[in-house]
C-alpha cells in the first residue's frame, strides 16, 4: 500500500506543478490541446489534464480547449457518467478546432501527444508554451517552452 499513496501523491504533485508552471507564465488566458488522458481516446477519467482544467478555472483563468478525440456525442458509458458529474461545463470550454483555441490564448498547455499537436509548428509562435506530453520533439526548453519529466 504505501508504493501506491506514492504514486497518487507524485501523480497529484505532477499536477500541481503544471498548474504552477501555466500560472507563472502570467497569463490568465489558457488554451489546452489534448484533455483525454492520452491521443486517440475520449477518456476523461483519471485524466490529469482535467483536473489542472478544474484548478485553472478556479484560479479565475479563461480556459478553452481542444481535444478531437472527445465530443459530445460520442461520449458514452461511465466517461459519459464521469463528465455529467464531475465536469457538467466541460461543453461550453471545448472548441471545434486548434486555431481558435490557439488565436484566444495566451499561454498554450499540451497535454497529450495527438500527431495534430505535434506539426502545429508556426501556429504557436508568440504563445508561451507548456508541453506536458513531449509533443513538439527537437525542441529545448527555453523562455516561451517549457515541459515537465522529459
């Protein structure tokens, strides 16, 4: 038992510190790409990008959000359960494309590695970037990209 409360509190901590990076970057317009826990799923559950959605929105931050992955309709079963109880507002946040999520946005979080986040290349320029997913390979950190655990 005491390996497992490890891995919970490293997971909450791992949170904890994207929430700190998004906020030390100054702006309190945020656009996440990817919020299902991994690319090519709509599982919301235990996704760690959900729950640094629900502590930014309690910081007062503008949040919208990109994930292909996840739409109203298809969401079915417990994710549906899932997102009805826990994240009823999620629709209103999500936006249909990248461009505009990217254009709303001041500071840009990855949060998951989809290939449609990997080639946003010159999209992104002049956005402060927080990549918590390694997607955009080749790149060091530097003042306008940051990551964590790579």
């Amino acid at each position: 038992m005491p390996i497992l409360e490890a891995v919970l509190d490293s997971n909450r901590r791992q949170i904890e510190r994207a929430f700190h990076m998004v906020l030390a970057a100054g702006s309190r317009r945020i656009g996440v790409l990817g919020l299902a826990f991994k690319a090519g799923t709509d599982d919301l559950r235990e996704s760690p990008t959900v729950s640094l959605v629900e502590m930014l929105l309690g910081k007062g931050c503008q949040v919208l959000i990109h994930d292909r992955d996840v739409a109203r309709a298809n969401i079915i079963g417990a994710n549906r359960e899932y997102v009805e109880r826990e994240i009823p507002h999620l629709w209103s946040l999500i936006r249909p494309s990248t461009a505009e999520v990217i254009a709303a946005s001041d500071t840009v979080v990855i949060g998951n590695s989809s290939q449609e986040y990997r080639t946003l290349g010159d999209a992104l320029d002049g956005k402060m970037i927080i990549d918590l997913a390694r997607a955009i390979s080749g790149r060091s950190s530097d003042e306008h990209y940051q990551g964590m655990c790579w």
